[in-house]
C-alpha cells in the first residue's frame, strides 16, 4: 500500500446539525400552471439567534478547510497535516464548548419567536411545527471523528488483496489530486491580483477588495500545514510571492500608481511560474 500521505497526515471527518426552521406550504400555483414547477416554504422563525450558530457552524467549517485539503479519498473527509492535528482538535473543541450557550439563547428566546410567527404567518401558523424546547436544543451539533483506512480484516485472501490493490490506487490518485487542488488554488488567486491590478491604456483603475490581498496572506499562513505531499516546485514559487507582497498593503495598492504598477509587473511573473506549475504532471 502506498504509505506516503498516511504518513504525512491524519484523516477528519466533520458534520454539523441542526433544527431546520424551513417548511413547505401548500400553496396553489398560478391559473393553467404545472404545479410540479412550483416550490413554496416559510420560515416557522425569524431569528438572529438562530442565524448566529448557522453562522457559526459555518465558519468553524471553513476553518476546517483553511487548516486542511480535501482527501480526494472519501467524500467529506479532509486529510490534515501530523503536525496541525493536536490544535485543530483543541479549536473545534472549544467551538463545540461554545455552542450550547449559542443554543440557549436561541431555545430561550422561542416562546416569544413562536407567539410571533403565530401572528406573522396567520394561517399558516402550525404548533406542530415546533417541537419541546429540550428537542430542539439537541438538534443542533458540531461533530467530527478522526478516521483511518485500511483493509478488514478477516476477509478472503483473495477479496482482500483486491481491496489492498483498490485502496493503494485510491490514495496514489488522491496525492496527485491534493498537490492539483493546491496549486491551481494558489494560480487562482495570482490570477485575481494580476487581472484586479492591470489597467490597460485609456482604462480607469479597477476596483477591489481588501479580499485581493488578505486571500495572500490566509494561503502564506497555512501553506505549510496544506502542502501535505511537500511540493517544492509550488513552494519555491509560492515563496517568490510571499517575499514580493512583503509590506504591500490594500491601502498601499489604492494610493499608489506605482506600487500598483510594480505589484502587477512582479506578480505577472509570478503567474506565468504559478500556472506552468499547475499545468505540469504531480
């Protein structure tokens, strides 16, 4: 069995539950309309509480994704570094100790949210849509388990070499698809810069976010945590990038033309390496 990315990292699985306050009500669609065609729902609450853990959850998913890659093995699962696990753990800890009291405000609030919507949706008020408080605090979780793959034991020596054969392609393909996914990520967001920076003749400067170098600074953060299959092409390049934007400001970018100028001339060449780095065989 190839052994390299089992080496290099550990394999996590996260999901996120919660009490769904969407319900479908029967309307009737338009005159000499398919009905079939025709979706419609309400909102039993309206909640900023509720809102909050939506956000919430969220975001504690997309720190999972800053800090990982996706395995490319299995569906849901992410594959982090040996060296980031112990701290992504403590993190998605303290934000499962953090929901309840998010729960709470939510649950305490409900009495009044459900005399509210009685009156807001009139008809099509329905106390069955809500269910006991206590149900309703359960419904809302952050779980996750820290996995690993390998062959049953205890199957036919045939089926089993079959199965070790299988799960061996798996994780060869899954390699090459982590160092793909990384940088095609990076010659994405060298490609925003170049484009967002680069005013042709006779052209006005191009509006942009602050996103178009805080999105640097996120990837310069958590590059080497990603770079699970340690691709040194990338990192050299990536390199390059960190030491150019060094001090460059979205501040900086809008005050000076010729900072603007200078950042897309250097970044430019950045591109041109990112993107044969991405076009060339893992």
């Amino acid at each position: 069995m190839n052994t390299d990315l089992l080496k290099k990292c550990r394999f996590l699985k996260i999901g996120f539950s919660r009490w769904g306050i969407q319900r479908k009500v029967a309307l009737p669609p338009p005159p000499n309309a398919d009905a079939k065609r025709f979706k419609h729902s309400k909102s039993i609450i309206v909640s900023p509480e509720y809102d909050a853990i939506v956000a919430f959850q969220n975001d504690t998913g997309a720190l999972v994704k800053r800090y990982s890659m996706p395995s490319f093995v299995f569906p849901g699962v992410v594959a982090v570094a040996n060296g980031g696990v112990e701290a992504l753990d403590k993190m998605l800890r303290e934000r499962q100790a953090q929901l309840p009291g998010m729960v709470d405000n939510l649950t305490d609030n409900l009495p009044r949210m459900i005399d509210e919507a009685r009156e807001a949706l009139n008809g099509q008020f329905n106390p069955k849509d809500y269910p006991p408080v206590s149900d309703v605090a359960r419904r809302f979780a952050i779980r996750w388990q820290w996995i690993s793959f390998d062959v049953p034991e205890g199957l036919p020596p045939e089926l089993r070499e079959a199965e070790a054969k299988k799960l061996k392609e798996q994780f060869e393909q899954a390699q090459e698809e982590i160092v793909v996914a990384l940088r095609s990520g990076f010659a994405e967001i060298v490609t925003a810069m170049v484009d967002r920076l680069t005013v042709a003749p006779g052209e006005k400067q191009k509006i942009f976010r602050d996103s178009l170098v805080e999105n640097f600074k996120e990837f310069f953060e958590t590059f080497g945590q990603r770079n699970l299959m340690d691709d040194q092409e990338l990192a050299s390049v990536v390199e390059q990038a960190r030491t150019l934007l060094n001090g460059v400001t979205p501040a900086s970018l809008r005050e000076s033309t010729g900072m603007r100028e200078k950042v897309a001339a250097d970044m430019g060449k950045v591109k041109a390496k990112a993107i044969r780095t991405g076009a060339s065989k893992c």
